[in-house]
C-alpha cells in the first residue's frame, strides 16, 4: 500500500523554524560567492514571492490539501 501523511496543523514556532530551514536549504543550493549573499538574494526573491523556499511552501500546502482527507486517522 502507499503511505499517507496525515496533515496537522503546526504552532507558530515549529512554522517558522520550517521557513528558516527552507530558507537555509535553498540558500546552501545557490552557486555564488558567500552565505551572506546568497542569503540575501534568497530573502529578496521571497519577497517577490519566488524561489525555491516558496515553491517548497506551495509544494507542502498542496499535499496538505490533498491528503486532507485522512485528517481524521490523527
């Protein structure tokens, strides 16, 4: 059988810890000089709404709503 994950709602804290480790991860993939920069570059394409931190974001909140019908095995 396939492996369903159950979705649940998370506290505030463990959400931003998620955002920075999604932000740290797709800064670390970027080619270029130092962490600062790309660090930088990272945090301006968020806030355009683009990259690869938000595409995570959209990635994890489709699967959520997908899987929205196993809510209730939680």
């Amino acid at each position: 059988g396939s492996t369903h994950q159950v979705p649940i709602e998370i506290g505030s804290s463990q959400g931003k810890t998620l955002a920075i480790r999604w932000l740290l991860g797709a800064s670390r993939k970027r080619t270029g000089q130092n962490m600062t920069f790309k660090l930088s570059f990272k945090l301006v394409d968020v806030t355009k709404g683009s990259g690869d931190a938000i595409r995570k974001k959209k990635k994890t909140h489709r699967m959520a709503k997908a899987n929205r019908a196993f809510a209730h095995f939680h």
